[in-house]
C-alpha cells in the first residue's frame, strides 16, 4: 500500500492540527518516518494501521513526549513542536492514552475531579453532569476507586475525564482495546454524539478499522511509520487493499 489517496473535499482554512515531515526516533531506530496529516476544525479524523505501525508514537509525539527530531507539529498554525507538555494541554488539547492510565487507588469522582484542573472550577459540575450523562455507568460508579471498574467502564473514565478539560481537539488512542463488541459500539457512538453536538474535533487512533472508518469524516493508514493512504472513511472503507489488511478480507 503506498499509493496515496486524494481526499475528496479540499480544505482551505488553516488545519486545527497539522503535522508536517515529523520524525521520531526511539535511541538510533527511527519510528515516525515524516510523518504529514492535517485535522480540521470540527472533524473526526482516524489514523488505522497494525500494532506497531507507530499511531501511539505519532500520539505520544503530538503531546511532546517523545520529541519530534525533524519536522513540525502546528496547533491552529502555531508551532508546538518543542512546547512542554503541560503548555500543550493548557492550549485545550486533550488525550485519552492507550491503556487508559486511569488512577486505580482515585475514585471515579477524583479522576475527573484530576482531569478538571485546567478548566474553569465554576463549572466543574455542569462538566461533571454532561460526562455523566455521556457514560451513566460512571455515575452509578462515581464513589468507586477506578481501579475496580472493569475495562469499558475505565475506558469510559479515561475519556471523560479527558472531557472535563473543555478541550477543543481530543486525542484518542485505542479507544476500543480490549473491549466487548457492546462496549466497542457504546464508544464509537459517544464520540459520534460529541462530535455532531458539541463540535468536538477528534484525532482518533484505532486498530478497529472498520468502526473507525465508519465513524471519521477523514482517515489516514500507517504502515512501518510512514503514511501509506489518505482519503475519507467511506474511500477507504471501499479500498480492496484496506479491506484485504483490516476487514477480514473485506467480509464485513
């Protein structure tokens, strides 16, 4: 897979996130290999490929850990590259990491509590009402220590918590690991809903190809840290090579 896809719509603002030629090492062994992609104002955007493409290196790299070596990271044209990760969050960038992360000896209540701090405190309990509302399993949990919720319902915790921070873009990062179909359609359906309601931009990182592309207005595939095809969920979803790579050979 190296051609590269056109997308269809042609966007002519200044990308909310555009990452240009960026390069990441870990040591000496190269792992983003110029890395280009662009998120717009208001779109879901999926980055799909295999476990160990490099999708959570791009993640961690947008966030400043690691350091890009060459290239650049552009929030609304504004350079980030080399910014201190607690500055980029205060930008109102948020992220869900791969594996949760949650803090298991915290109750539900000071996980969000925690994800709130940049945000304005008056309005913590409107915040803490919508994310509630989004994941009512996590109020029923509220008193809970987050390291006795079950999987979803951390995964659920990972991202509301995220939310309470008021961000502007949310970063993503294998929303889905790990969890029950059910649960998996649970995810991709609150995300659908910030989306459409609350405008929310969303970089999604995902192995599940076909809930991901289904869901994202744009998508990009990594293959070995490069950018192999761009184009929208439903080109790809049409793809025979995405198909015959990610969707079961295209039985789905």
């Amino acid at each position: 897979m190296s051609a590269q896809v056109a997308t269809t719509t042609v966007a002519t603002a200044v990308p909310l996130l555009a990452v240009r030629g960026v390069k990441t090492y870990y040591g000496n062994i190269i792992a983003l290999r110029g890395v280009d992609l662009e998120v717009h104002d208001g779109e879901i955007v999926t980055l799909i490929g295999a476990n160990g493409a490099g999708k959570s290196t791009l993640m961690m790299t947008i966030f400043g850990n690691p350091r890009a070596r060459e290239g650049q990271i552009l929030y609304e044209g504004r350079d980030i590259t080399h910014m201190p990760t607690h500055e980029i969050v205060r930008l109102r960038i948020a992220q869900s990491p791969e594996g949760r992360r949650i803090f298991g000896r915290m109750t539900v209540l000071e996980n969000l509590q925690l994800g709130a701090t940049i945000a304005d405190p008056a309005r913590f309990e409107e915040d803490l009402a919508r994310v509630l509302r989004l994941f009512p399993r996590l109020k029923e949990r509220i008193d809970q220590r987050g390291g006795t919720l079950s999987g979803g319902e951390q995964q659920m915790l990972a991202i509301a918590r995220a939310l309470v921070s008021r961000p502007r873009l949310l970063l993503l990062d294998e929303p889905s690991l790990g969890l029950a179909p059910l649960l998996v359609k649970q995810i991709f359906a609150a995300i659908r809903e910030l989306n459409e309601r609350e405008k929310l931009t969303v970089f999604l990182v995902e192995q599940n190809a076909f809930h991901a592309l289904k869901l994202a207005h744009r998508g990009y595939v990594m293959v070995n840290g490069e950018i192999t095809l761009s184009g929208t969920g439903r080109e790809l979803l049409k793809r025979p090579e995405i198909r015959a790579a990610y969707l079961e050979g295209g039985r789905r």
